[in-house]
C-alpha cells in the first residue's frame, strides 16, 4: 500500500481523521472511537480506561456494539498493579510512582496494569492497525511494554501526545517518543492539535498530537 494525497484537498496536518482515510484508504483502522465507527465497518476497537469511573461512562456508552471491547485497566512497561492520579478532569489521570504527600487534595486508586503485548496475547491480535497511546507522561513506558507488537511489521498507525519544550515535564518529550518510534521502524506521519502554554503566559508550543506511520506503508 503506497501514500495517496491529492494537492487539491486541505493540506495534510489539518484534520487527522481526513489524513488517515485519504492517505490510507485500504487500511481498516479507528482512532476516535466515535468518528471512525461507521467509516471503518470492519474495524474492532479495543478501549483501555484505567479510571473506573470513566471506564463506567465508556462501557454504558458502547454496551450496545459488538465491534467495541473495553478493559478496565491501564498499560505500561510489566504487568501488576499501580496508583492511578484521578485528581481533576477525566482527561488527566495518569500512573503515578508514589502519592504526593505535601497534597491532600491528590486523589489516587490502585488499578491494574498490563503490558501491550500481553494484552493482545491474551486477546489474539496479532495486527494493530491504530494505535493511540495518549496516558499524560507514561507514553515511554507503555512502548517499552510493546516490544513484540510496536515493530513496523506488527503495527500500522501510531497517534501519541507528546511534549514540545523542556519545560513542560508533564507530557513525554517529542524527541524521546520520536526516537523510540523511529528505531521500531515508523516515520513521521504529520502533526496535530498545537497547544500553547497559554495558560503560562509564554509563546511556547506545550503539547501536540503525532501520528506516525510504519515504514512498510510508506
């Protein structure tokens, strides 16, 4: 399967899901569960949400569909059980190593914690079409869990939240998840979602949405 762009339409960066279906219009894949369900009849997504109370929300939400499996825990680099940091908006949990002490307000549960490919051997999945890895900071260690699965061979698509400048210690560093991306044989695909430090008050680039493609595709 070889890169398919047309000129004429909207310049690439701009709308992943336009990207994926025009660049790649044989491969079955889903990246947001609700916009690619019906433009992707084949495709089974496999949801992995560590919070219960938003692992509660996804399944009612998806109870009716059979090409829909959610799993109620959380992917890193060894299987077990870790905290989970629920403090705040859904959106932001992440696994944490300790609790903060000098925080009261910090809310944590234990969850479990699998890695990616003992997960998909115990499912049987062989092939990841669409892989989105966004878990606030831990994206390093949930590749490092991907040994056997996260080759160019065995995955086809790759959408990660990565961070923009050193200062930002909340999300993993571009360059790191570029560099382990590219030693497993994928390559830039394009960016999106640019988010500045606003909030910050600096001209920084905080965060953005990457999405790289095996080398096999390309």
């Amino acid at each position: 399967m070889k890169l398919r762009l047309r000129s004429r339409n909207k310049p690439r960066g701009t709308s992943a899901y336009f990207d994926i279906k025009r660049a790649f219009p044989d491969l079955r894949v889903g990246q947001s569960t609700e916009t690619f369900l019906d433009d992707f009849p084949h495709a089974h997504m496999f949801c992995i949400e560590p919070s219960c109370a938003n692992f509660e929300k996804l399944s009612k939400k998806f109870s009716g569909s059979k090409r829909i499996s959610c799993f109620n825990l959380a992917l890193s680099n060894e299987t077990g059980t870790a905290l989970l940091d629920t403090t705040g908006r859904g959106d932001m949990h992440r696994l944490v190593t300790e609790t903060a002490e000098d925080n009261e307000k910090t809310v944590v549960q234990e969850v479990e914690v699998s890695t990616l490919d003992d997960f998909c051997m115990q499912h049987d999945l062989r092939h990841i079409h669409y892989l989105k890895v966004d878990t606030e900071g831990h994206e390093l260690a949930v590749f490092s869990g991907a040994n056997k699965m996260l080759t160019a061979s065995n995955t086809s698509l790759v959408e990660v939240e990565l961070g923009m400048n050193p200062e930002n210690t909340y999300h993993t560093r571009f360059e790191d998840g570029k560099a382990v991306l590219e030693e497993n044989g994928f390559r830039l695909f394009a960016i999106y979602e640019l988010v500045d430090e606003c909030p910050r008050k600096q001209l920084l680039q905080r965060r953005v949405i990457a999405i790289f493609a095996s080398q096999m595709l390309l």
